[in-house]
C-alpha cells in the first residue's frame, strides 16, 4: 500500500509541473548595450613565404589587412629572417596568402621591425588584392595609412533617461553618446517637433522640425513674415517650349499667342501670362521694398555675359519689345521701355535719373562704342510724328552734348539745341564767338546759341 502511494503522489508531481512551466526571471539594468549583429570580420587565416632567388640577410615583417565595409583588420602573416638584401625581379619574397571568402580584399605591408605599422606609413607592398601570389620585388615601398576596425565603436546602447520635468524617454544612443533614436516619440521616434498649416518646415535642431518664415497656399508663396513680406501670387503660367528644330543659328522666332514659345538663336525662351482684371496686366510684375536703410534696391538685375572662350553675334542685357500682333487691338500708348524715377510727397532725392546708358570698357577692341544708340525706322503704316529722341524740357532747359565729330555730322542750330555744346575737327576760325561752320582745320570746342553755332575755344 505505501509503494501505490508513493507512485500516485509522483504522478500528481509531474502533472502539476507541466500545468506550471518556470517563469524566466525578470531582468532589471540601467543600460542595454548592442555588439554590431553578425560581424565576422576575420583576419587573413595564414600565409606561406618564400624565398625566390639567392637569399640574404634582410629582415621583414609582412601584414596582411583584410578590408571590409564596416572596416579592416590586420594580422602578421610571418616573419622572413634571410630575404634577399636587395629585393628585385630576381630576388624576392612570394606571398601565398590564404584569403577571407566573400571577395574581401586584402592589402599586403611589409616592415623591419614587429612594431605593428599605423597611421601613415611608407609600408605597402599591394593593395587591394583578393586572389593570387603577391610578389615582394622592392626594398622601396609605397605609402599607405592604417585605419583599423574598432568593433566597439559601432555599439549601440539603450537608456531611460531624463529629458524634462516629470518626464523620461527611451533613448537609443551611439556608444559616444550621439543619440541616434528617441524611442518614445510617436511615429518613427526619429523627428518630433510641431508647426502650424502653410508654413514650410524647417529644421531647428538636430531631430526636430518647426516653422519656417515662407508661407504657402493655392494662390500663393510669401517670404518672410511682418513687415513688408516678399509675395508672389500665382497666375495662370503657360510653359510650352518650341521644337528646337525651329530655333539656331541667329535666328529670332517671337513668341506667339498659340502655342506660347519663342526662341533668340538657340536660347529658348518661355511666355508667362497674368490673370486678366479690371486693372493692368503684367506678365512678371517684381517690387524690391527694402523696410530699413540698404546701400541700393534693385526690382530687377539683368546682365547678359559671354565667357572668356565664346563669341557671340550680339549680346543683349535687356531686349523689349511692344507690337500689335493682328490688325484687331488698338492701343493708346505703346511703350517698349518706361523709366519713372519721382519723389513722394515730403521725401528728398539727391538725384532723381529716370534711365541711365552707359557703355565703354577697360580692355579689349570695341569696334563701335555707342552709350545710347537711337533710331526710329518706319516700315510702313501712316505716322502722325515720327522722332528718333524727344525731349521735354518741363523746369530746366535741354542742353545736348555732342561729341568730337566733323561740323556737317551736326544738327542745324535752331531753338531746339539752344544751348547744346560740340566739338568739332574742321572749323573755319578759332575766334572765340566767331559764327563757325566746316571745311576749315581747326579743332573748336562749339556752342549754339539758339540761331548758329559759334566758337567757345579753338585752336
């Protein structure tokens, strides 16, 4: 009876602990640190050396360093005590070493001492190498740096540290301490921050995002905020570039209504149009307001440059153009370029140039060297007037200045030039007031007082 007794009583032992399997122990620490998973960045296994050729007394010591993409190892593959003294094609050292798999490459050093080669050496037999026998042929060796794995530096570590009042997060960190992930932020745990709708983010720190001072909506982009904000509003754009077969050479093709294109040579050229309203259309409309004091304001900079090696037919900074294209629209004024530089009420201007032409160079050959070149041509049509330049005198008289030139390439002295200046290289007298014309040899600075020319100073 005691021995069924002791069997029943095993029995129930057994059942009840596969009814309870062991509860692993909980574990508790303040950091979890991360080996890089997998890493198995293995030395050169081993190599034979031998001597070809007559042998001597050098002494070398031959490295190996396999390179892998997190970093390279080394290992000394032997020691060679009676190497030829003078390494040649003839007498030398060949290395068979027994390479790491995976098509790592193997870089082989050669030194004369067991002190382990670093940083930059003159130490370098080949490098590179991933099958094959390396022959030591040379006493002069080519320069190399060693940079070797530290498998520590990869390791990452787990902490739950402080970052606010009342606070503490799951930080992932770099084993320097870089912080790599912040594991209790929502979504990746990588970016946190926060911002508000429209404005374009911007980085303020190292992993968090918030606004930016540019705006943006359907209509619209705005650069900066307060003050006088730079806007652009967004208008219907129409972005058809023509077939470059139609474009070369020095050819001009205008841009055209349908489809919206045009070319100068081989310079494509795009047409934005505006929004039509009740007001004025613009097809690009630019306003520079400076809100506190700047050395100069530009609404627009244009420059045209050719390079050092180019030539081109013309180069045009600035080329305008107002034309009807039918015989439909009927247009009041027509103004290819309109400059209007005026004063507000209660504001001082040292100098107010509506457009200023200037031209010239430092260096190089100019062939024709025109500051402001005018010419009014009519093809056709029927012309009320017809004027190169026009000049309306409102508060100051007009005063022209022309320069050194023969007297017939002058304009008539009549009341329009009253008070203009010349010089010219064919005057008939050199007497100061003296009525002028041309044919003669002298060189007059001139003066038209309304009815004639006459002299100012001669020679």
């Amino acid at each position: 009876m005691k021995h069924k007794c002791a069997l029943i009583l095993c029995l129930f032992a057994a059942f009840a602990s596969a009814q309870n399997p062991p509860v692993s122990p909980q574990v508790s620490t303040s950091r979890l640190e991360f080996p890089v998973y997998g890493l198995n960045a293995v030395p050169v296994s081993g190599a034979n050396i031998q001597v070809i050729g007559q042998p001597g007394n050098g002494v070398w010591f031959i490295w190996g360093v396999s390179n892998y993409q997190i970093g390279s190892v080394m290992v000394l593959l032997g020691v060679v005590t009676n190497a030829p003294t003078v390494l040649s094609a003839q007498n030398y050292l060949a290395i068979y070493a027994n390479y790491p798999t995976g098509g790592v490459t193997v870089d082989f050093l050669a030194t004369q001492t067991a002190l382990q080669p670093s940083g930059a050496c003159g130490c370098a037999i080949a490098t590179g190498v991933t099958t094959g026998v390396v022959n030591f042929q040379s006493n002069s060796l080519n320069p190399y740096t060693v940079s070797l794995l530290d498998p520590t530096q990869f390791m990452l570590y787990l902490t739950n540290e402080v970052v606010g009042s009342g606070s503490s997060h799951l930080l992932l960190r770099m084993r320097n301490g870089t912080l790599v992930a912040d594991l209790s932020v929502a979504g990746t745990g990588t970016v946190g921050g926060s911002g508000t709708a429209n404005f374009i983010p911007v980085w303020t720190g190292t992993n968090t995002l918030g606004n930016s001072t540019i705006t943006a909506t359907a209509a619209q982009i705005q650069f900066g905020q307060g003050g006088s904000p730079l806007t652009s509003t967004i208008g219907m754009l129409a972005q058809v570039f023509p077939n470059p077969a139609n474009c070369g050479g020095s050819a001009t093709v205008p841009i055209t209504v349908n489809p919206p294109y045009g070319c100068i040579g081989s310079r494509i050229l795009q047409q934005v149009r505006a929004g039509t309203s009740s007001g004025a259309t613009a097809g690009l409309s630019v306003e520079a307001r400076p809100t506190n004091f700047v050395a100069g304001t530009l609404g627009v900079g244009i420059s045209a440059l050719v390079a050092s090696d180019l030539s081109e037919t013309e180069e045009r900074a600035f080329y305008a153009q107002a034309w009807e294209n039918s015989s439909t629209p009927t247009v009041g004024t027509r103004r290819a370029i309109f400059g209007l530089a005026v004063n507000a009420t209660g504001n001082t201007t040292a100098l107010n140039e509506g457009i200023i032409a200037m031209s010239g160079s430092t260096s190089g050959t100019n062939t024709n060297d025109m500051t402001f070149h005018v010419y009014a041509p009519s093809t056709g049509g029927t012309l009320t007037r017809h004027a190169g330049i026009e000049i309306d005198a409102q508060t100051v008289g007009v005063q022209l200045r022309f320069g050194t030139q023969a007297f017939s390439a002058l304009p008539a002295c009549s009341a329009t030039y009253d008070g203009s200046t010349g010089s010219i290289t064919d005057a008939t007298s050199a007497t100061n007031g003296t009525v002028v014309t041309g044919g003669g040899a002298h060189h007059d600075q001139i003066y038209c007082n309304g009815t004639s020319w006459v002299v100012v100073a001669g020679t």
